[in-house]
C-alpha cells in the first residue's frame, strides 16, 4: 500500500511544474511552531514556510476571524468601501511609525515593490532606482530586475530599464550614482536571501540623509524583517536601523498570517501625488485578507510576541554560543542567519532527519532561522541539542 506521501508526491509532481525542490514531507495541519504531516510526524518549524507564518501555524484568533469574514462576505473589490479594509488599514498604520500615515493594499511581496517604484517615478517624475548588491525584491518583471543576487536578474531577462546597482553598506557606490535620474533607492534593510546580511547603522542614517538632499524616495522592502519579526513592528523606525523611517515600507509573507496580502505604507507627502486611477489591483484590500491582517496585528499585540522575539533571541544567541563549528550568527530578532565553516547543506538536511525545518540561503555556509514569533525556550533548546548533536557527529 502507498503511503499518503508517496501518492501526494506523485500527484505534485505529475501535475505541477517542478518549480521547487520540496521536503519530503506532506504538511497536513499546523498548531503554533508546528507542522504535523500525513505520516503522524510532527516537525519544529523554525522557517515558517517561507518567514509567512509569523503568528505561528493556524492562530485561533486569526482562523476565527478568517471564518467569521467568509460567512459574512468572501470579497469585493475596492469600488465599495468595507468595514474589514478600513479597520485594517486603521491597525496598520496605528502600529507604524508616525510619518507612514497611508496604506495601499496588493496580494504579494513582489506586487507591493514594483507599486512602490512606481509610486516613487510619480512622486519625483524621474525613472532609476537604486538596489543593492545581495537584495532580492521579487519575480515580476521591475521587482526581478531590481535583484541584484544571484541568477535573478537573468532568469527577468529582458530587463526592465531604469535599475542601478549600489554596494550594500557602501554609501559612496550609493552618492556616485544618485543624480537627479534617480527616483528611489530601495533596500532590505537586512538582505535575507544572501545570507542575512546586515549594515553598519550609520549606513541607514547616510541613505536617509542622502535622500533628503536629493529628493529621492527611500523605500524598504520589509517583506521579511516587518511585522516584528525583529522584535521591533518594523526595522523602520527601530533602534537597529537608527530610527531611521523611510518614505515608503513594502509589506507581505506574514502580513495575513497565510493569506495572500502586500501592502505599501507611504507618507503624506509620497501619497499626495497618487491619483484615482494611478494604482490598482483586483484583489487588493479584499475582506478575507483584510480580516486577516487586522486579526494577525492584534494577535502580535495579544500574546507580546514582540517581547518575546526579543527576549527569546538572546536565549538564542546565548545557547548558540556553545556550539564551535558556527562562525558568526547574524540579523535580528527571529530573522537570523548561522554561518558555519562549511556547507550549511548537510546540517539543514541533518536537522530536518531530526524533524526541524531550517532554511537555507543564498550563501552556501548560511542556515537561516525565521520561526514563528511564539517560539519559545523550550523550543530553541530542543533546536540547539539537535544541533550540537549534528556538529559533534
Ligand atoms: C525581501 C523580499 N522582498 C520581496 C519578496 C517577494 O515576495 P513575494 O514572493 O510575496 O512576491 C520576497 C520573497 O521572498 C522577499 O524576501
């Protein structure tokens, strides 16, 4: 007899393009930092498919408002107004800095970038935008062609124009091409993908005082550092980035808990020069999301996740400090990256034969961590033995 895995994979992999290299591993129901599979398994979920399950596997509070919304009503577009996207967009910019006083709602991390370029094109009537070197903003054609990492760009090919590429963290590579063609720079204020990597503080604070002078849109892409996932509502505004506040955030992955959701929060200023009819979506800001976004918010709040990133961190950090073989843990809050000596490939599949999903990276030698924000000490000391174990074998 088949088991469920093998005729689920085989299903998969008949009818779906081979897009992904999967887990062996069919993901049934989840429960906080848990993944339990066809198999009767139960993993730890230290990656949280994608840094998306932010409020862990299946909050109550966001499945009840989930299912409340859908007996109520499943979507409608932005031709009406909606109680759910006006609460919503209310949470969201209640937990903001002071100065991101606008939202606009898509379905995606990619979607809410390539709005925000556009946006900042409308603002400043000018058309390049400067990325970075390491950063990856998403696969739609301007958001793939602002990724500067790895084979991306070339996978977007043709290019969009309009796209330069600065150093991270090197603020002359930033000066040298900021003239007055230049609509926006836009960063991940810690590149995920290549590794975690994070700049010196000053770096922030001399993007942001390069803007000023030269009217050019900051935007941050915190598809992954935002909605506390570092222990901060967003790197924007935190102590880590000097209380630095871009002029645009990008938001998704754990924005809904699950539910396909992007946002852009925007300035007064940035949103004076958006008109009726400049953006939109067909999705964007429906009420599943939308029920979905406020619930996520208030669970964060309810349960102080926020603290408990921070506080869980250092637990982190200090129980990691007994293990030689790391070489340097980088990023913040749940966000880290765990450079080894060697190849992270063979400790990432050691962990999951021990039943805890990682991530990997761009970087050979990273492993990352993005768990949900109710992970615990017990937790991270499970994690820990099993990695001792592994780099001790
Ligand atoms: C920093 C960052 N920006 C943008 C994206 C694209 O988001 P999405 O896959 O929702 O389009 C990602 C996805 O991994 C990301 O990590």
């Amino acid at each position: 007899m088949k088991t469920a895995l093998a005729k689920t994979e085989k299903l998969e992999e008949q009818y779906q393009l081979a897009t992904y290299k999967k887990m062996p591993i069919v993901a049934e129901r989840g429960e906080g930092v848990w993944i339990y599979t066809s198999e009767g398994e139960r993993y730890l979920d230290l990656y949280g498919g994608h840094a998306v399950a932010g409020t862990g596997h299946c909050h109550p509070h966001v499945v009840n408002a989930i299912k409340r919304q859908a007996d109520e009503l499943l979507f409608y577009s932005n031709l009406v107004y909606s109680e759910a996207r006006a609460r919503a967009a209310e949470k969201l910019v209640s937990v903001a800095p002071a100065s991101l006083t606008k939202v606009f709602f898509c379905n995606s991390g990619t979607e809410a970038n390539e709005n925000a370029m556009r946006m900042a094109r409308m603002a400043t009537g000018r058309e390049n935008v400067i990325t970075f070197s390491g950063g990856f903003h998403g696969r739609t054609a301007d958001a793939i062609s602002a990724t500067f990492l790895g084979k991306y760009r070339e996978i977007g090919k043709p290019n969009v124009p309009g796209h330069l590429q600065a150093e991270f963290g090197d603020i002359e590579s930033v000066r040298a091409l900021a003239d007055d063609s230049v609509a926006a720079i836009m960063l991940e204020p810690i590149q995920s993908m290549a590794g975690v990597r994070m700049a010196g503080p000053e770096f922030y604070q001399a993007l942001r005082e390069l803007c000023d002078e030269r009217e050019i849109v900051l935007i941050y892409d915190e598809v992954q550092t935002g909605v506390g996932r570092t222990g901060e509502w967003f790197f924007a505004g935190s102590e880590a980035g000097e209380g630095v506040v871009p002029d645009i955030v990008t938001l998704a992955k754990s924005l809904g808990s699950g539910i396909p959701v992007g946002a852009c929060l925007v300035t007064e200023k940035v949103a004076s020069h958006i008109k009726e009819n400049d953006l939109g979506t067909t999705f964007g800001g429906g009420m599943i999301a939308m029920a979905a976004v406020t619930a996520t918010l208030e669970a964060i709040e309810n349960d102080r996740m926020l603290a408990n990133v921070r506080s869980v961190e250092s637990y982190l950090r200090e129980r990691l400090a007994e293990i030689e073989q790391l070489v340097q843990v980088r990023g913040r809050g749940f966000l880290l990256g765990l450079e080894f000596a060697g190849s992270a490939k063979p400790i990432h599949e050691a962990l999951l034969a021990k039943k805890i999903i990682t991530g990997t990276s761009s970087d050979p030698k990273v492993l990352r961590l993005l768990p949900p924000l109710c992970l615990t000490r017990n937790h991270v000391d499970e994690f820990v033995a099993a990695l001792s174990e592994i780099c001790q074998g």
